[in-house]
C-alpha cells in the first residue's frame, strides 16, 4: 500500500493579511485534511472542526452540531469509499461562517439520497448540505454552518 495514501495530511492557507492580534485573518482562512478513508481516523476530524468553530466563536451548541454533521456526513461517504483511498476535507473560515466539504472516491460515484433521515440530520445540524459527483466516481458532500443562526 502506498504510505503516501495513509499517512494523514494537513495544510493550512491564509490568502488575505493578519488582522489585530486576534490570530484571526481578514476574508478567508483556508485549512486542508486528507485522511485515510477509514472511520478511525474520523476522531481527526471531529476535532479539527471543533477548534476551528471555537476561532470562530461559534456557540458550544454550535461546535457540537458540527462535530455530528462532520462524522455524519464522512460516514456516509466511508460506507461507499474505494478501500485504500483517502478522504479529503476543507475547511473554509470567514467572519461569520464555515464552509466545509468532504470529499472520497467511491465505488459508484453516486450522491447520497437526499429523502434519507442521515440527510435530514445533516440538514438540521449544519443548515445548508448539498451533495456532488464527478466523472471519476469522487463524491463531495458540503456543508455550510452560519455563526448565530439556528439550523
């Protein structure tokens, strides 16, 4: 197996300059993971999402509602995921929002069925959820959770 598929990646961009001692950036932050597509490594992410909501000042109701939808919406990815491939997240900060996309290669490169009760939670937590496919089976779940806005 290649050990560049499972060894656990993450990088970071900020394409707009420092603001205030804050550590916080003007516009868009920008933060890259890419795991192994294997559920173990889901913890990962759960806590990735939970630190960059709290830089946000995301509510604590707010950071657990996305710490579900996160290992949700992987989960639904992971049950159709090719073994051996990896998963990718990123993660997108603005002032008053986080963007995040999860994306895996599976083994139909079909979009999730959006009529299920896994979508419904997804929807309920994270407020705007979309699903995408492209050509080469990859399939891209997206999730948008606004900063003081009930889902």
């Amino acid at each position: 197996m290649d050990t560049e598929a499972t060894t656990p990646r993450l990088t970071a961009g900020d394409d707009s300059p420092p603001r205030g001692d804050s550590g916080r950036t003007a516009g868009r932050d920008a933060v890259s993971i890419r795991l192994p597509a294997v559920s173990a490594y889901l913890s990962i992410l759960r806590t990735a999402v939970a630190g960059l909501a709290a830089r946000l000042d995301f509510t604590l109701d707010e950071i657990e509602d996305l710490r579900i939808a996160i290992d949700e919406a992987c989960a639904t990815l992971l049950v159709r995921a090719i073994p051996g491939t990896d998963l990718e997240c990123e993660f997108v900060l603005t002032d008053q929002a986080m963007d995040i996309t999860v994306t895996a290669v599976t083994i139909d490169g079909r979009v999730p069925e959006q009529h299920t009760f896994s979508w419904a939670v997804l929807t309920a937590l994270a407020g705007h959820v979309e699903a995408s496919s492209g050509d080469d089976g990859q399939v891209t779940i997206r999730l948008v959770k606004r900063r003081g806005v009930s889902s």
